[in-house]
C-alpha cells in the first residue's frame, strides 16, 4: 500500500521588515563657544562654556529622541 502525501497546509510567516524613518531633522544649534570673539576674557569664556555645556545637553536630548523614535 502506497502512503497518500500529506495535504498541503497554509503556514502564516511574520518577517520583520525595515521601513525608513520619518523624523524631523533635527538642527543643530549656534553653540555659545562656536560665535564667542577671539580675545574674549576669561570671564566671557567661562559664560560661553556653561552655556555651550547646557545647549549641547539640550541638543544631545532631542538626537536621542529622533533616534528613539525610529526603533
């Protein structure tokens, strides 16, 4: 006796796919230390320098978001 072959059966495959991103670019700011005059003092360096360290952070947040947002 001859064994039938089995019946076909559908099988449901899930294959992740990449799709791009669709983010707004994000820009990049005019940091304090970028526009700071040459021969500044000390002073206006060390201003310049607190406030590039708090724009950097605040531009380094939004990247991170955009990048977030596209896993």
């Amino acid at each position: 006796q001859v064994a039938e072959p089995p019946e076909p059966q559908v099988v449901r495959v899930e294959v992740p796919v990449q799709i791009p991103c669709r983010t707004e670019r994000v820009q990049r700011p005019v940091f304090a230390v970028d526009v700071l005059p040459i021969g500044a003092s000390i002073a206006e360096q060390m201003r310049a320098l607190r406030a590039d360290r708090l724009q950097r952070k605040g531009y380094e947040l939004r990247l991170e978001a955009t990048v977030e947002a596209c896993r």
